[in-house]
C-alpha cells in the first residue's frame, strides 16, 4: 500500500448562502463565466489571484487552496473558529461533498464521526444500527459479529441494545457511533467536535481508544475546539481562519494563531460559569499584548522544563496609562482544570500606574508541573478578583529532565544523619 493514506491537493470548495435556485440563464451565464476564467488563469500555486471567477450571486469560498498529506500513524489535529471549514474539510475527505476544485485521495478504510447521528436510522435499535453503520464503513457482517460484544462494552448500551436509538440521549448517540468508528480498524479515523456532547469519562476512554487506534497504524484526523485535548494528542496540527490555513506544524504555535486570529478574543477564553465584569473607565483601551513563558537564559520555543525556573512576562497594551490595575495568571491542565493561580493583589504587589508597553513579571523559582502541555491564562482588571475577563490563552509545553514520581514535582533535597552525630 503507498505511504500516504490521504492526499489533498489544492482544494477548494464552496456554498451558496440560502436556498434560492438560479434560473437557467444564470446557470449558463456562471459556466461561460468560469470557462472563460479557466482560459485566463491556471489554477496552480497561489490562486488568490483567481479573485471571485465561478462564483454566482449568493456563493461564496468555505475552503480554499487546501493542500495535505497524511501517513499511516500520523494525527492531525484541525483547529480554527466557527465556519471556518473544518467539518466541512471532514466530509469532503469522507465523500459526503465533492471539491469544486482540487482533488481528494484516500486509500483504504475510513472511519468517521463528524455528525451526532450520523447514519443511523432513528426507529432502528442500537443491535440493528450497530450493522448498518459497520456496513456504511465497509466491515463485512463477519467482521461485525466478532466485535459486537466489544463495540457494545465500549458504547455502555448494553442495557438499551434492542431500543430505538430515536430514545437514546446525545451521550449515547456519541458513544454507539465512537464505538463502531473505532472498532472497524480503519486506515483513516475522522473525528469532530461530537465529542464534546460525551461526559469526562467518556472523553477520557475516546483519548485512550485514539491513541491505541494510533499504536495500530491507523491515521488520524482531529476537529475539535478543545485545544487542551488537541495539544496533548496530536503531533501536527493546521488552523484554518475563513476556509485558509493560517498556520500549520507545531500544535502549540497552531493554537498561538487560532488565539490571535480570534476576532473577539474574549468569547475564547471566557470560562463556563465566570461572570464577565466590566472594565473601569481607565480600562477601556487596555489589554494584554503578549505573554512570554521560558526559563531564564532560554529562547520561548523551548518550553518550560520541570524542577527549573520559571518566568512570565504579560505585556500591557494601554493608550493611556491606567490607575491601580490587577494582573493574574492561571495555570490550567490538559482537562481544564485549575493548578495554580494567583495576581499582583494577591501577591501584595500593588501598581500605581501601568503605561503602554509595561512588563509585569511572575517569577517561579522552581515549576512543579510534570510533562505535558499546559494553558495560561493572563488577565488584566480594575478589580480584585480575577481572571473577570480573560485576554490570554497561552499554551506552553512542560518537559520534565528530572526522575520523580507523582503528579508534581518539590525542590528538594536529601540528608542523612548518622547515628550519634546528632539529631535530624
């Protein structure tokens, strides 16, 4: 079999906004447009220069000049805002649409969950539609009938395997339709945000299941606006912004650019349950410009390491200078989970004025944290309790060169103290 499971060479896809039906003559007129356009232009490299050419009234690009290549075991995480393409990318790999341009090889079996419900027929039970879907993803009814007992294990339906799945909570939907995706060892795994609808535990056994369908040499491809989930599984990642790829490679700098790229930043990062509190006066303009994590005498791309020092720089952007401000950081895990948190007020540090361009340092003498990947969170505020409104969302990668177990790691050192020479 070729090295490649999946080629995308320059695709482009595109919408129409709402149902209306152009009339024959508009039809025509488009397709002299576009032949027209194809004897003008050709269609190679950059085509930005093709402009609007082949687009009627009411259309527009969802995708555009898409070019990847995935290899057996490879992980690719998506990323990127609301419409900006990823669910549709997914079904254009899987077949349900057609590229306008460009074209899509895939080689082998694919596996795909990018639609709660996807596939099966409401009225049908969890046993009958357990054999539609595994057939839809071309298992043989042999090879169905040797993982049913595990595909149902692992939904957790096997009290409900004879209802119709039209009583099935959203939960459950994910769960039957992760379970056969998964258990058909495909050659390509395409997985979307649908598993957001799944509980923690859930989440968890997906990642668990994701990463042994990776062991196997099955490929991977993740859309998810979880970025936690996406740093801490995939090893390449591409952010997509208005149907383009911005930024692709490394998934810590991919996650920096689906940050910046954010026209509204603070929908981002705002936190289920916080309440938002307005800015004072003085706060109008203000906001956080950068946030620099690294170890003293290191360059930034080289992450945190673990037992080392640590230093966080927050950069302020103001027009004017603002009185009396409050600047927190928050380290979050892979989960979401709060590790440790704290802001100038806490820590007694109480700033006068902050002018355009001010760094405030948080200086760590020794970092905890084991391997892994991490989020920041760096707020500004006119009020004491922080993070109100959020303006950073960083992620920071955490290497660990020291032998240790548990989930942190203390500075310490041994001693010893033979008998008679004293006490401890």
């Amino acid at each position: 079999m070729p090295a490649h499971v999946l080629e995308i060479s320059g695709v482009w896809k595109k919408f129409r906004r709402g149902p209306r039906v152009h009339s024959l003559v508009e039809v025509l007129a488009g397709l002299s447009k576009s032949a027209k356009a194809e004897g003008t232009f050709r269609y190679t490299g950059d085509r930005s220069a093709v402009g609007d050419y082949g687009l009627r009234s009411g259309e527009f690009w969802v995708l555009k000049e898409i070019t990847q290549e995935l290899k057996k075991g490879d992980c690719l995480g998506v990323i990127g805002p609301n419409g900006a393409g990823k669910s549709t990318l997914l079904k254009l790999i899987c077949g349900i649409l057609r590229p306008d341009r460009g074209r899509i090889i895939t080689r082998g079996r694919i596996g795909a969950l990018i639609e709660l419900g996807a596939g099966m027929h409401p009225y049908l039970s969890a046993r009958e539609n357990i054999y539609i879907n595994a057939a839809i993803m071309g298992m043989s009814r042999r090879e169905t009938q040797a993982r049913f007992d595990s595909i149902v294990e692992f939904a957790g339906v096997g009290e409900f395997l004879d209802m119709p799945v039209k009583h099935y909570s959203s939960g459950m939907f994910v769960r039957l339709g992760f379970s056969v995706a998964a258990h058909c060892e495909p050659d390509l795994l395409l997985v979307d945000e649908v598993l957001a609808v799944g509980d923690a535990a859930f989440q968890v056994k997906c990642g668990e299941r994701m990463r042994k369908v990776l062991k196997s040499g099955c490929a991977l491809i993740v859309v998810s606006h979880d970025i936690s989930m996406i740093l801490n599984l995939v090893q390449y990642a591409i952010c997509l912004d208005k149907g383009r790829v911005v930024a692709h490679g490394d998934p810590v700098a991919c996650a920096d650019a689906y940050y910046h790229s954010s026209t509204r930043p603070q929908d981002a990062y705002q936190a289920v349950g916080e309440p938002t509190m307005g800015y004072g006066e003085d706060f109008a303009s203000a906001t956080i410009a950068e946030v620099i994590l690294n170890c003293p005498g290191m360059k930034s791309e080289a992450g945190l390491f673990t037992g080392e020092p640590a230093d966080c720089f927050v950069i302020v952007k103001t027009k004017k200078p603002i009185s009396n401000p409050v600047v927190g950081i928050m380290f979050q895990s892979a989960d979401g989970a709060s590790i440790f948190g704290t802001n100038t007020k806490l820590s007694g540090l109480d700033i006068p004025i902050l002018n355009d361009g001010d760094r405030i340092t948080l200086q760590l003498p020794s970092l905890p944290l084991p391997s892994g990947v991490y989020t920041v969170r760096a707020a500004l505020s006119d009020n004491f309790m922080l993070p109100h409104a959020p303006d950073r969302f960083v992620p920071v990668r955490v290497t660990s060169r020291k032998a240790f177990a548990g989930s942190s790691f203390w500075q310490h050192e041994w001693k010893i103290v033979r008998a008679g020479e004293g006490s401890a």
